[in-house]
C-alpha cells in the first residue's frame, strides 16, 4: 500500500481552504462568560470527505461542531453551508450524538424514521427508507425492539441509521463510537468507511483518539488547547484498497499517528 502522507504546516495560521467546500467556517469565536472556549477559527470542510476535529480535552472540538450544527450560536464569525449562513439547525445538516439521544418510547424503527416524519415524509416511503438504513448498520430484525432491550453499541448504529435516513449533505458526528468497546469500536470504524464511500456524504466527526482519526480521515483538523485555534492540518493518505489490519500495520499508518501524539504530548504535560 502506498505511505500515508503527513503535511505539517508551520506557520501561524495553517491553511484550510479546499475546493468544492460544503462548509465554510470564518472567524468564529466562542465565550462563556469568562472563558474563551474558540478564537477565530476559518476551516473549509470538502464535499464528500470525512474531516476529523482532534486535540486535547476543552479545546472546543464539540463546541465547534455544535456551532456548524447551529445548535450552540457562535459569539462572533460566520459559518455556511451550502453557501447558506447557519442560523440554527437545518435539514441540510445531521447530528450523530455521542449519548445516543434515542426516544426511549420508540421503537428501532420509529426513532430511526422520526426525522422523515417530521420532515412530513408520508408513513410508507419512511418506512421504506428507514429499513434500507437499519439493514446498513446491521440492526435488521431488530426494527420492533425499544432502546432498553439494546446495548450501547447497537443504540448508536440506531442513531447513525436515524442521521443517514434524513438524507443531510452534511453529517456530524460527536465521538460517536467513544462508549463501546475496543472491538466493536473497529467494526463501527469499518462501518462508518463503508457507508462513507456509499453515501457521498461530507463528515465532519469528533474524536480524542488519535488512531481513530489517522484511520478513517481524509483531512485532520488539530486543535490547540482553550482557547481552540487551527494549529495543524494533517492529510493522511491511506489505500482503502487494504485490509483494516494491513492499514493498521503500515509503516506511514503508525508514523502519522506517532507524529500527531508528538505534537500533542506537551499538552499532556
């Protein structure tokens, strides 16, 4: 497989314009009372690529993509979608949150079709769509069963399911894979790879893995602790044409990820 190929940048503010650019971010700043949780933050995000947010922990990642979903409002700055301005949420855009957010009363089949319906989207065709989503993320047979007969794992593939069904240009996902285990966590990453090259969707996702980030990014935002700036822009290169192990074993796989927690390391400090 080819080397996966690391472009650090070194100056101030690293350049994060990309062509054909679904999401434009400009200058957004972000305050709570006396905190300063972002400062002038410009990212553009590329039509049908998935783009990372990593850094460490409080330097505002899910408070970014809360701001693109327009569900928190930006202090100052201005974001676009489509070359729309965000002014709150929006059917062009989903959120795959990281606590599930499922409607306890309803069944697979209801909280994946929930947004259809409130889109007014008839009861046959949601119906329709929402199964084909179900059968996607392997919860088939599952479409009667309520959030309380579900582990964790297979509440957030019904939350994932419920953010494709909606058919958004724009997906964010908030750690979505962070409360399930080791091995499960693999399979939802190869998972998501899948539906990724599937749909054509363009992925703005949230991570504090590292690994996570370097295997399933196209583009990798690094964040500097509060309050967050752009610090970096990683390009990891990968064939997606390996296995998941081979990937995981490769050279350039291990010295991106390697090169990420160097440059991470003193925060941790």
């Amino acid at each position: 497989m080819s080397q996966i190929r690391l472009r650090e940048d070194v100056s101030a503010a690293p350049d994060t314009c990309v062509e054909d650019a679904v999401v434009k971010v400009r200058g957004i700043c972000k305050t709570y009372g006396d905190v300063e949780a972002l400062r002038n933050v410009d990212l553009d995000v590329a039509r049908g690529k998935l783009t990372t947010l990593l850094g460490p922990s409080g330097c505002g990642k899910t408070t970014l993509l809360k701001i693109v979903a327009g569900l928190v409002p930006a202090t100052r700055g201005e974001i676009r979608v489509n070359g729309k301005v965000v002014t709150g949420p929006g059917p062009e855009r989903a959120f795959v949150f990281q606590d599930f957010a499922l409607m306890p009363w309803a069944t697979v089949m209801r909280n994946v079709a929930f947004g259809l319906e409130l889109k007014g989207v008839g009861e046959a065709e949601r119906r329709r769509t929402a199964q084909r989503y179900i059968d996607e993320v392997g919860l088939s047979g599952f479409e009667t069963k309520y959030p309380h007969e579900l582990s964790g794992g297979m509440k957030q593939r019904v939350g994932i399911a419920r953010a494709f069904a909606v058919n958004a240009d724009v997906l964010l996902m908030d750690e979505p894979f962070s409360a399930v285990d080791e091995q499960n966590r693999r399979k939802f990453q190869e998972d998501l790879l899948r539906l990724v090259a599937l749909e054509r969707k363009t992925f703005i996702f949230v991570t504090h893995s590292i690994e996570e980030a370097v295997y399933v990014s196209d583009r990798i935002v690094l964040l500097s602790p509060r309050p967050g700036r752009i610090s970096q822009v990683i390009d990891p290169a990968i064939d997606r044409s390996a296995s998941p192990d081979e990937i995981r074993r490769d050279p350039g796989y291990l010295d991106t990820v390697e090169e990420i927690w160097n440059g991470l390391r003193h925060y941790a400090e």
